[in-house]
C-alpha cells in the first residue's frame, strides 16, 4: 500500500499536517513505535509508519535519517512550529491524531497488512 | 549583589544552534544586552568553551564553562563547571558515552567548533543531539568527580526533560538547582514537585539564536561575580529567606 492509498483510508480522527511529495510511489513497510529519538534513529525501519508523542524538530531529523515514510504524533501531542517547518522544508509526511499510541498504530496496521 | 545571567545558550556546535552563533558573536551579544554571567552549554559537548572563555575576559562577561548532557533517558541537564580544564575532561567522557551514530548535517544541522576569531576549526562527526549511555540518577555523582554541578534543564517542558521523560523528580536526586523554562509554573511545579521546596530556581534564554539570548532580567544574589561563589551557591539547597 502507498502512503496515498493509506492517507485516503484515514477517517476524521487523523489530520495530515504535511505530505511528502512521493507519497504516490512511497510503499509502506510496516508500523514501528517509539518514543526515544536515539532508539527510533537506530531502530525506525524504512519506509515505515513512526508513531510517536514526541512531536520536536530531532523527530523530523530522525525521519530523515531512517527514511520512514511517515510520522505519526498521536496523544493529541504538539508538533512544535520548527518541527511543522522543518517537515515541509525535509519533505517529511506529518499525521496528526489524538489516539492513544496502541489504538494508533493497531488501525494503521489494520490498513496496511 | 545582585547580577543578571544566562546560563543556557547554545553556539554553532549544538545541530540545532545557529550557524551565526559564534562564540565571539554571544560573548559580544552578551556584553551588549549587559548581561554579566552567561554559559554556552552545547548539546554534550564543551568544545566552544574555551574560546568563549577568552572572548569573556575581554568583553569583562563572566563566561561559566559548561554543557547540555542528554542521559540515557533523553533528559536535558544542563552541568557546569569551575574552570576549562574540568569542562574538557567532562567533555571527553562524554563524547565516550555518545551513541556511535554520526550527524547527518542536511537532517539535524551542522556541528562546528569556532575559535575567537571566528574560525571554523572543525566540525563534530558524531550527532550530539543524541542519548549518552549515562543515566539521569548517575549524572550528579559523575559531574561531581569533575568538579561540576548538575541542573535539570528546562524541566517543565513536554519533552527531553526530567518531569517529560521519567514522570516525576527521582527522590533520591542530589540536585540543588533546576531550571525552569517558564518562570510563571514556578508555584505550581513545587506544589506538584514537593522535592523542589529545597531548590534553587532558575530560568535562562535555552537560546539557539543569537536574538534569543536574554535581555538582563534575572538576577542571582552573589556574595561576589565569580564561579566558584555561582557554583557553591548552587550547590546548596536552597533556604527560604537566606
């Protein structure tokens, strides 16, 4: 499934903050959670879904640097505003929801599997 | 006597600082806005310490050598120091603690140590921003053996911060001091944190701009404006009315 395909199945709950411009052409791998950044940095697997609460500018960093295809910030957690600007510059998906962590990354799993 | 401070900047070294935050443009900020105590505390490293410390003996701004430790839980703890020399040595142990994963300058931004002349020198390989292998309730007695005292940083913000990522102020913490983002939570955090009745309260700029760096409005009581009397007397719990 692409990060389009997913983005068209997400019901009200989610709100999308930035899309990346591949998302027609990114396939998603699977849905990885975590909220330490130096975990996440060696453990986010490519083009995975990352749900997190940690919504600062090092998330879209790590994004970067793992390659995933998007980010979750659930819990309702803020994205800060050099985070938000940071994704748009980074071309980095940003998803936001206020589910908890698990009810988050069961629905995506649900959609992708 | 009372004296304004600022001792929670970040310079070009910190991925997050800005590049025009050369030490000499901070100490000259500083001087500037009439700040007398600042510390340049990067992200697990005190490379730029000492050209910041020639640059404050000339701008007359005393400069504290010090550093922004990320523990191993990701909580931000600002530590500072008596002289360079134990600045450095922490330094060096730190950089030994680091994650092996290297900056990814395009993703984070760039890590560059300047001298006082404003000279790139070099730039860091390592990502600082990053976890150490040292833990939040092992941070007082290291920085101890270095002669250096720990503050919480910015405790009361939703991450990277002692009351984010553990919950609560671990009862057997030995610090005296903590730093408080917004000064306003002041009442409220030691209502909820009873451990900070005893602690000295600070707020600082946690700057990564040089436009960011505080205006000359908070000020320590000092018997006199030097480090060691800064550090003794955050070192000591603090007492109500002292």
């Amino acid at each position: 499934m692409t990060l389009t395909e997913l983005i068209s199945k997400l019901d009200e709950r989610f709100t999308i903050i930035n899309l990346s411009d591949d998302a027609d052409q990114r396939q998603l791998s699977k849905v990885f959670c975590c909220d330490l950044l130096s975990f996440a940095m060696a453990r986010n697997p490519a083009d995975s879904v990352w749900v997190t609460v940690m919504g600062n500018v090092n998330t879209i960093g790590v994004m970067s640097l793992t390659d995933g295809a998007a980010v979750i910030i659930a819990e309702n957690a803020a994205i800060d505003e050099i985070a938000a600007k940071k994704a748009v510059e980074q071309n980095i998906a940003v998803i936001k929801t206020a589910l908890p962590v698990f009810e988050t990354a069961l629905t995506i799993h649900e959609l992708i599997k | 006597m009372k004296y304004s401070y600022d001792l929670h900047i970040h310079s070009c070294l910190s991925p997050c600082g800005s590049d025009d935050s050369l030490p000499s443009n901070i100490v000259g900020m500083a001087a500037l806005k009439g700040l007398d105590i600042i510390a340049v505390t990067d992200h697990n490293s005190c490379g730029n310490s000492r050209a910041v410390d020639k640059l404050g003996n000339e701008y007359g701004v005393l400069t504290v050598p010090g550093m922004e430790l990320t523990t191993a839980e990701e909580v931000h703890v600002v530590c500072l120091f008596h002289n360079i020399e134990s600045a450095e040595e922490f330094s060096e142990y730190v950089h030994s603690k680091l994650l092996p994963i290297e900056n990814n300058e395009a993703a984070f931004g760039k890590q560059q140590f300047a001298d006082e002349d404003d000279n790139i020198i070099k730039t860091e390989p390592l990502l600082l921003i990053n976890a150490t292998e040292i833990p939040f309730d092992g941070v007082y007695d290291i920085v101890k053996t270095y002669s250096g005292i720990m503050i919480p940083a910015h405790i009361d913000k939703s991450s990277t911060s002692v009351l984010s990522n553990m919950g609560f102020i671990p009862p057997d913490s030995k610090f005296s001091t903590a730093e408080i983002k917004h000064i306003g939570y002041k009442e409220r955090l030691i209502g909820e944190n009873p451990y900070l009745n005893d602690c000295n309260i600070i707020t600082n700029s946690d700057a990564h701009y040089l436009e960011d760096i505080n205006e000359p409005i908070n000020f320590l009581e000092l018997r006199e404006k030097s480090i060691d009397c800064l550090l003794d007397t955050f070192n000591k719990k603090y007492i109500k009315g002292r």
